[in-house]
C-alpha cells in the first residue's frame, strides 16, 4: 500500500522523461507491473496544458493501468502546488514530486535535484502539494541520496526526508545515486538499508539504481529491506522483467527471454498503443526509440537494430519485423552493458 492505494506486487515501472509514456506503461501493466509512474512533468507546462491534439496525450490515462502516478518538476511552491492539481483533475491516483531529475539544465533552472541543497524550500512544496491534493490522494516524492557525497548534502537529504514525513506525504523512492553522479558509477544500495531503517516500518521506501533484471530487484529489496523498487531504465523495451520478478519471487525458475515472435507480437502491440494515443503519422517517428530498445532481445541485435532508427511508416516497421523476427527462435536476456544513460528523472 501506498497511502490508501494497493500497489500490489512491490516492483514497479518508473518515470523516465521521454519514455513512460501511455504505451509504455499499458505494456508494462500488461506484463506484471502493478503501479506505474509517467514521465515528468514541469509545473508551468501543466498550468499552460491545453487539449490540444500535440499535448493533450501527456494527461492520458488508459482504463486498464490504475494506480498510476503522475509525476511533477518545478521551482515555485505555488506554482508547483497548481501543477499538482492538474494531475488530480487528470485522474493519477499518486501525485509524485520530483526532486530526483540529476539532468543539467533542469538543476539550472532550480528544479529536480537541485531541491535537495535547499531543504527549506524543498519542504514548502511538499508541504503546499500535501495541502492542496485532496487527502485520499496519496503524495510521494523522488529523491537521490543528496546533490554530492559532503556531509552537508547528506544532513540535508534526511532533513528534507523527515519534512516529507511530518508534511504527511505516503512514501520516497530513493535512488542510490547523487545528482552530481547522475548514472555514473554504482547506485549506492546500503545507503537504502540505512533510509529504510531511519524512516520505519510506516512510511514506505522505494528503492531505485541499477535494476536491470528480475534478480536485481529482488536482491535490492533482500538486501535492503525497501518496501518496493521502481525499474527505469531496465524496463525500456523489456516489459518481461515485471513478470520475470514475480515468478522468481513466487519461488519459480526465471523464464527464458522472450522468443523472436513473442518480441514481435509486443512491439506490435506497443506500436497500435503509440497509433491510439498520438496519430498514425506520429507513431512511427515515436516508436523508433522503443524499437531500438526491443531489438536488444534480439540475438542479432548489433544488425536488427539498424532497422529502427528511420522508421517512416507503420509499412517501414513491418517490412522491419518480416526481415528480423519472421523465423521463430530464442531470445536473449539484454546484457547488462547496453544498458545506457537515458535520463531517468
């Protein structure tokens, strides 16, 4: 539970800024993952948010993937608070504010990480979020573990930790990361274990960094004792590990990977989503991206992915997927070397 939402099985599909989009999220429920979370929002986009055909997408919610989260970035507590409403009118079940993003010109603009050196203003917008959201609508937060590794980013961090508990917010998704670090170098596991033991067994922790695979949540969760992990980058075109994670904590054997044809019967599939949600125009422009990402299963993936990047028309994707996944076979599991630095935020 997070507030009064069930969650359900604790290993869920993080925001990712361009990614976690309608499509991304429907696949990812469709394969296990219980709670979702879109990308990113920024405050005055939201308040400037028209129904237009281009933007009205980023507000839309399809039946089938409640709970789902909506996420907000900005720098104002006023301004940040409003945008929070716009969520709620939107239907997300979870508002999440946003004190994670590590990407430069967000920290420029003072939004997303940069929060966390400023506790004072970081705990008024939690603050002003809790008051504004209508109260059986949970509020959570995403933070790094501080803006660097100095004892003062620290002190800050559990500052801003213990103002988001006493605002009543339901729980923080930690990643085990600085802002400064931003994907270099190992997520920090142990500094979970030390939050989850700070906070206590009422407010909920989230684990994040370095979630590759079905065994990697598990172990962060064993190791740690976090209530739940949120995958992000480890989910971009590998829907199978939600499911993957829940057969092995069921005590079964992992799955194979998905075979060629179960590859290609998802992609399609995310492909109709992306026609629904934007235009068939639009979507074969939108899914190059997410088509590179699903050509990692592929055993030939360093040839099939070459396929992708200048989709032009839905003929353009089939023509790509009778040339690849025509003949059945074994798939892979995504080595964990491709995996590389989209901005999570």
């Amino acid at each position: 539970m997070i507030g009064n939402v069930e969650i359900g099985f604790p290993v869920v599909q993080a925001a990712l800024s361009g990614y976690s989009d309608l499509p991304m999220r429907v696949i990812a429920r469709r394969h296990g993952a219980s709670y979702s979370v879109c990308e990113v929002m920024l405050d005055q986009f939201l308040l400037s948010l028209t129904k237009r055909q281009k933007t009205k997408h980023f507000l839309d919610i399809a039946d089938e993937e409640h709970p789902v989260g909506g996420q907000l970035m900005g720098a104002e507590p006023e301004q940040f608070s409003l945008g929070a409403m716009k969520l709620v009118e939107a239907g997300f079940d979870i508002i999440d504010v946003n004190f994670g993003c590590p990407v430069k010109k967000v920290l420029g603009r003072c939004r997303g990480g940069f929060h966390l050196s400023q506790p004072s203003v970081a705990i008024e917008i939690l603050k002003r979020t809790r008051d504004i959201v209508p109260d059986e609508i949970p509020v959570t937060v995403k933070m790094r573990r501080g803006i660097d590794d100095s004892v003062e980013a620290r002190d800050q961090f559990f500052e801003i930790l213990d103002g988001a508990i006493a605002a009543g917010l339901a729980a923080a998704t930690v990643h085990g990361r600085t802002v400064v670090q931003r994907y270099i170098g190992p997520s920090r596991w142990e500094f979970l274990r030390e939050v989850k033991q700070h906070v206590g067994s009422e407010f909920k922790i989230l684990g994040s960094g370095d979630l590759f695979n079905a065994e990697d949540c598990l172990r962060m969760i064993e190791q740690t004792g976090v209530d739940g992990v949120t995958v992000a980058r480890g989910a971009i075109g590998n829907p199978w590990v939600f499911d993957q994670a829940r057969r092995l904590a069921e005590g079964q054997p992992l799955p194979p990977p998905p075979t060629l044809h179960e590859q290609a019967r998802v992609m399609r599939e995310h492909f109709d989503l992306c026609e629904q949600t934007y235009s068939v125009e639009r979507a074969p422009l939108l899914m190059r991206k997410f088509c590179i990402k699903y050509s990692q299963n592929h055993p030939q993936y360093e040839t099939v992915r070459l396929a992708f990047p200048r989709l032009k028309t839905r003929a353009d994707f089939e023509t790509a997927l009778s040339e690849h996944y025509a003949v059945d076979g074994p798939g892979r599991y995504i080595p964990r070397e491709l995996h590389g630095s989209q901005e999570e935020c």
